[in-house]
C-alpha cells in the first residue's frame, strides 16, 4: 500500500509540474506575443502575401501586387517570385526594374534560362530604342520664327495625348508563374512530386522552420511531433522510430531513405542514426508516409517510409553552427553552397558527441570487465558530406555526391546481442542519378566496417568481439508517363526495375554472405474527373533467402470535395523479409556454467532446411485532409492492421545424443560445449490493430503556429494459431501506447525573438519482453510495466545581424521526468543546450 500511495504521489507530483510549466510558458508566450508583433509559419505567410501579389498584378494595381511579392520573398525566397515582380515591372513599363529582376532569375540557372536570356535580350533593346527617341526629341532645334509681330490668335486646341507605351506582349516577357509555388508537396508517397491532397497515403512533413525552431539536433527525435509516429529513447545516441506501433530495440519496420536513398543496415535490419553523414542543419523538410510502402519501396517499408530532403547543392547560404550543453553534449556543423552556370555544389561537416542517458556499469566493478573504458559516452562522431548537380539542358539533372561518418556507437539490440558498442565504425556512400521529364534513374553504394563488442561481461566470459563489413549497391530504374486520355481523363504512369547486391562478413555469421535482390513495380494514377482519383500499385520482390517472390499491391479511391480537401480509402499489404542477423547468425554465448554454451543460430544445425517466414501486414485506411483555409489544416485518418508471423528468439532446444555429430562437438576457438540451440521463429500470435489520427495546425494571428494532435491504438492480440506449449510461455502485448497527445507553439517576432514550445504525452504501456529462464532452461515472455510519461521542451532564441547570426537556448524533458522508454532502456533525464548558428 505505501508503495502504490508513492506512485501515486509522484504521479500527482508530475501532473501539478507539468501544468505549472503549461501555464508558466503560455503566459510567457503571451506575453511576447502581445509585445512584439511576430510571423506565422513562413511558407503559409510567404504563400498569403504571394496570393495578394498576384491578384493585384491582375486587377491592374502593379505597385501593390509587387510590394507583396517583395514580402513573400522575404520570408521564403523562390526564383519564380522573381520571375514575377521582373514581368509586373515589364507590364507597368518600368522595363529596367524589370531587367534588374529577370537578371536575378537567371543567377538561380532555372531550366529554361535560355529563353529568359532572350527576354532580357528583348527588353535591353527596347530601353535602348525609348532612350534613343527620348535623345533624338531633346536634341531636335527649336523651330524658327518671323521677326514680325505675332498675329493675335485664337487659344489653341488641346495638345494630342501621348499614347502609352505598349505593354509587352507575352511572347516578349514570359508568361506569368501562376502555379502556387509555396504549396506543400511531397516526393516520396508516388516517387513523384505530388501534393499531400493526392497521396494515396497519409503523410506528414516536418519543415526546415520547424527544425530550426525546435532545437533538436538529433535526427529521430524531430519526429516525435507527428501523429501516428512512435518515438524510443534506448539509449543516449539510439533512438528507434517505428509508424502505428510495433516499435522495439533496433526497430526494424519502417524505412528511411536519405533523398530516396535507403539507408537501411540489412546487416542488422535497422536504421543506425549515427552513421548518417548529415546534420539537422543540411536537412530541407522531412516526409513521413504513414502506412505500408511495400508496394513501391519493398520489403523493408512494413509500416511506413521516411524521406529525409537535403537542401539542395548551389541553393541557400554558407554557415557554421555549434552548441554545447549537459553532460559535455556537443553539437557542430559547418556547411558551403555554390554555383558555377550549371553546376551546383554542396558540402557539409560536423561533429557530434552525446553522452548516455544513464550508467549500466558502475565504477568499482571487480568482477565485471568492459568492451569500451568510457561508460559515459554513448556516442561521438564526426561527418562529411559532398553533393553536386549539373543541368544537362533540355535533357534533366545528373548528380553525384558520397558521405562519410566515423566514430564510435551504444546500441541496446535483442537476444544474445542485448548491450553492444561498437569503439570504432566507418560509414560510407556514394550515388549518382539522373532525373529527367521521362525517366529517373539512381546507383548508390553503402559501406560500414566496424568492430563491436558486449558492452559488458563477467571475468571468465567472452565480450564477444567482431569485425563486421556490410557493401550494399543498389540500382533502381523508374519510367514516367502522364498522358491526357480524352474527356477530362488524365493518367500518371511510373513503371519501374530495381536490384540490390548484399555483400555481408561479420564475425558472428556461419560464413560471408552475398544476395541478390530483383524486383519491378507499377504506380498508377488515374485521374478520372475532377473530384475523383483512382491509385493502384503492384512491386513483386525477389528475396533470395526466402528462395521465392513476394507480393505487395496497393490500391486507394480519393475524392475531393473541394480542391483544396481529400477523402481517401486504401487497402494495402507489406512484408518484411528476415535480416542477416536472423538468417545466418552462428554465434555461441557462453553460460554461467563452466566449458557450457548455448548456440543461437539461424541455419539449424539439426534442421538446415529451415526458413523463417517473412512478416505480414494487411492494412486498410479511411483518411481525410482539409487545406481549405489559409489559418489551418486538418488531418484525419482510421486505420485497421492485421499484422502476423513476427520475427523473435526461438524456443531453446536442448543437444540429445543424437545431435552431437551435428551440433554438439566443441568448439575449437571458444573451447566450449553446446547444450543448447537457440536462433529465431515465426511468433504462432497475430495482431489486430485498430487505431486512429487527428491532427490540426493553425495559424490563428499573425505571429503563432500552433499545432496539436492525438493518436489512438487499440490492440488485440490472436492467439488461435498457438499451440498449448506454445501457450503457456507467452503473454498478452500491448506493442505500443494506447494514447499519444502531441501540442506545441511556434514564434517568430520582427526584433529577433523565437520560440517554441512542445507537448508529449505518452500513456502506459505492458511490454513482452523475451528473457531466460534458467531454471526451466527456457526463453519466455514476460511482461514489462513502463509507466505514462510527459516530455516538456522548449527553445528560445534570438537573431541579429539582419537574421545572419542567432543564438539560442534549447531543453529537452525540462520538467526532468525520469523515465525509461523501453524496459531495459536507459533512464532518460532532462538535457540543456546552448546553441550559436551563423550563415554568410
């Protein structure tokens, strides 16, 4: 009873903290608000004053409509905005403001420089030949009179009125970029910009002013805003992202792409944040799609992609940013962008050290020995990045460009591998693709080398030391078609090939691996009225491991009600296919008896035919989206997923005498004996899902953005495919929180000042995690409690030196709210840090 009275009293305690600092920041952003004026997002802004330009351009009134796109530069500059003040200057007859304009056009070398070069030709011309009439009617003499008087005449008629000069005609000044070049699009949910209004899925985007303003500098948590996304602080530098659920140590069942390329470590089947060779400040937006993406991105999309869009080389300005904070945390980046007529170049660098969150090995230890001597550090490492694009005219864009990360890195994984660091890893890519009007096509290779270790052992027991390589080349191939079939009817086809060769030796496999991996797929969207749309997708996957090929279709109906708003109805199916960790792992772990081992393993020694299955979803979705006003969007979505056969530790199976010619002889390099096989399985449980997404963000006045959205799962578990044995060693697993609430405040003021503000709510979760049961010499599940948690963040910051210079200070978990966000998690604290950021 004491102890349920202590909880009790904490939680209470945490409630009245976190509506105290509610409170206390929501007075202070009042007042700032109320003090100062301030700017909404930029893009909405931007997109507002771009609207009113272009109207008044319309109606005549040149100096206005001008002056508002002057502004909508400001906050988000386009080279179509100034395409259009240079073409308002031209009709209005002020043709050198025009050609001051279109030169600053050209300097952005757009597609179609050529024919604005001739423009500004055209317009230089006809300066020259109004300057020349202006000259020739100064300099004409004065016409001579009689020296006689002047005869009285009568008053004289009114002077005939100049005729104004002709406006240009289109063909001499271009015609007028009416598109809304500030609307929200994305890439990655048809491999083909697109709007969200179109998306046969749900996505989400996180803009670079959102990045900005949060003050995060750890990619993954960026995400932790969005509805529908589930966030895990494991350790100090990993942090697992999973979308609807089913998130776990070294998740592996959402795919995240860097500009379209996969980073996916198919060694270990998940994303290692740190390897990456980009910081937060060379990130442009970040699109989340939410739900399957088998059907165009393969196997590893199960429940979800995420694209991270880099700024493009030769667009933006140079920069160097740094920031210190608790615990040693260190931040620093420094980044140039350039252009060269049609070469554009990138490139990027950084460094990053992040501390654990908690300690798992104290000091004093006698009979503990460690794989690393610093228990402090989580993770530290340094990155380059270098990205060039040239035009080839008419033709498209070719661009090449590689990355490097090096450094060391914590990772908390699963089975035999449960705390593992590795003190030194190498990280590198290089890609080339070219994108035209009817084709697209992209190469990259991946490389990590590395060693790892246990974190941890007991003296007398292996720290299980590795090498391991992964070389991942991938080449994919895409043809794109829009045609017009007649009678308002219009079709986008994407049709598609790609290949992955997999090249994998590290210590803990039964040999190098290599795989060759085919797939094709189809997109398809037919536009068949105004308000209706039809989706299909098709990809058939060769998974050489599985020795067979794997389906994934998709198909989704969107109607729109109104241009600016979508109702839409999918159905989709996903698979995940089985890792190398979990198809080939030979590895024998050491047991608190002497010269005793237990084998985990993936080709069984006693079964080599064996195969893991790969994992299923089938999914279906009713969503709705509304852009309809300038002061807010809605999102919505319903979902049901049925997800079944799951990869986990299989059951311990103990060495008979029959099986020592196989599998029980000793092992010459460990000098142990087997009595034990372990490795994986296919979980006999199936899982239902039924969940929901709302979501909102508004623009109320002209200086908040806010946001807030709630994200529900409800969970049943199936288990009529179990057997009684089976039965009896699992339990019921909630694979995700019930509730997520998410709110925040962004600000932005004319003197400098920013801020914001976030909210996180996560509600109580039961987790199954697999353990040893020694006595029964058996792998069970066991339920893991983790408590609701809140996480409170915050960043203020202020700009000088006409917005070149900024300085800031940043919070995550103010409130200090200790908590672990998986059951063997480290026990997650609050952070501060001082931030400086200054671009030329």
């Amino acid at each position: 009873m004491m102890q349920v009275g202590a909880r009790a009293t904490a939680r209470e305690s945490r409630l009245r903290r976190t509506i105290g600092a509610l409170l206390v920041a929501s007075a202070a952003l009042f007042g700032v608000t109320h003090s100062t004026p301030a700017f909404a997002d930029a893009r909405t802004e931007a997109r507002t004053h771009f609207k009113k330009g272009m109207d008044a351009i319309s109606a005549g009134r040149y100096d206005d409509g001008i002056a508002e796109l002057q502004k909508a530069y400001e906050l988000l500059p386009h080279p179509n905005v100034l395409f259009n003040i240079g073409r308002a200057y031209a009709e209005s007859g002020e043709l050198e403001q025009a050609v001051v304009y279109y030169r600053k056009y050209l300097e952005g070398n757009p597609p179609d420089k050529d024919e604005i070069a001739q423009v500004v030709k055209n317009l230089e011309a006809r300066i020259k030949r109004q300057q020349l009439a202006r000259d020739a009617a100064l300099s004409a003499p004065p016409t001579p009179t009689p020296n006689t008087p002047a005869p009285v005449t009568p008053a004289p008629a009114p002077a005939p009125v100049t005729p104004a000069a002709p406006v240009p005609e289109t063909s001499d000044i271009g015609a007028a970029r009416t598109e809304d070049v500030f609307a929200e699009s994305i890439v990655t949910a048809s491999k083909g910009t697109q709007s969200p209004l179109d998306a046969a899925n749900s996505t989400s985007i996180i803009t670079e002013q959102d990045i900005r303003l949060s003050g995060i500098t750890k990619i993954p948590e960026l995400l932790r805003r969005l509805a529908g996304l589930d966030i895990m602080e494991v350790t100090g530098s990993q942090t697992e992202v999973s979308i609807r659920g089913f998130n776990q140590r070294l998740s592996n069942k959402t795919l995240v792409l860097v500009d379209g390329r996969s980073v996916y470590a198919d060694i270990l089947g998940a994303t290692v944040w740190q390897t990456l060779s980009i910081g937060v400040e060379d990130i442009q937006r970040i699109e989340v799609v939410r739900g399957p993406g088998s059907s165009l991105y393969g196997a590893d999309a199960f429940n979800g992609v995420v694209n991270i869009i880099t700024k493009k080389p030769g667009e933006g300005r140079n920069g160097v940013a740094g920031g210190y904070g608790s615990q040693a945390t260190t931040h620093g980046s420094l980044w140039a962008s350039g252009r060269d007529g049609d070469f554009g170049w990138r490139l990027a660098a950084g460094y990053d050290y992040l501390p654990r969150w908690s300690r798992e090995v104290p000091n004093g230890r006698a009979d503990i020995v460690t794989g690393v001597g610093d228990q402090v550090e989580s993770s530290r490492t340094i990155r380059l990045d270098a990205r060039g694009t040239r035009r080839l005219g008419n033709l498209g864009t070719f661009g090449i460009g590689g990355g490097l990360s090096q450094g060391s890195v914590e990772i908390l994984a699963i089975g035999p591998l449960n705390d593992v660091v590795l003190p030194t890893f190498t990280a590198t890519d290089v890609t080339s693709y070219f994108n035209g009007d009817n084709v697209d096509v992209r190469v990259f290779w991946n490389r990590l080398r590395g060693t790892s270790s246990l974190n941890y052992a007991y003296v007398g027991e292996s720290l299980s030391p590795s090498h391991v390589e992964q070389n991942i080349v991938d080449g994919e191939m895409v043809l794109k078609s829009k045609m017009a079939l007649g009678g308002g009817v219009k079709n986008d086809l994407r049709a598609g090939a790609a290949y992955r060769y997999k090249n994998v030796d590290w210590s803990y496999l039964d040999q190098r691996r290599i795989e060759h991996h085919y797939a094709l797929f189809l997109h398809d969207e037919l536009k068949i009225a105004e308000p209706l749309a039809l989706v299909a997708d098709y990809r058939i996957d060769w998974v050489p491991y599985l020795q067979r090929f794997q389906q994934s279709p998709r198909g989704a109906v969107l109607i729109h009600p109104s241009k600016q708003s979508t109702v839409r109805a999918s159905v989709a199916t996903a698979f995940r296919k089985p890792t190398f960790l979990e198809s080939y792992l030979q590895l024998p772990i050491q047991l608190p008896v002497t010269g005793a081992a237990h084998v985990s393993e993936g080709v069984r020694s006693e079964d080599p035919g064996f195969k893991l299955n790969a994992e299923r979803i089938l999914s279906a979705e009713l969503g709705y989206l509304n852009q309809e006003s300038e002061f807010f969007v809605v999102d919505t979505a319903v979902y049901y997923n049925r997800v079944s056969n799951l990869i986990q530790l299989a059951d311990n199976r103990p060495i008979t005498v029959g099986d020592i010619s196989s599998a029980g002889a000793q092992n010459p390099e460990t000098g142990l004996y087997p009595v034990a096989l372990g490795g994986w399985d296919n979980q006999c449980q199936a899982y239902n899902v039924y969940g929901g997404e709302a979501g909102v963000r508004t623009f109320p006045t002209e200086g908040l953005d806010v946001y807030a959205n709630y994200t529900l799962n409800l969970l049943q578990q199936d288990n009529s495919n179990c057997t009684a044995e089976q039965l009896s060693r699992i339990v019921d697993d909630q694979r995700t929180s019930k509730h997520k609430i998410n709110a925040g405040v962004q600000l932005r003021t004319k003197p400098g000042i920013d801020g914001s503000i976030d909210f996180h709510y996560v509600s109580s979760q039961v987790w199954a995690e697999q353990v040893t049961n020694f006595v029964r010499q058996q792998i069970e599940q066991q339920e893991f409690k983790l408590s609701d948690y809140t996480l409170f963040n915050a960043r203020i910051g202020y700009r000088f030196l006409k917005n070149q210079a900024d300085v800031s200070l940043s919070g995550f978990n103010l409130l200090d709210v200790r908590h672990r966000e998986h059951p063997f998690g480290q026990l997650v604290g609050r952070r501060v840090m001082g931030m400086f950021s200054y671009r030329f």
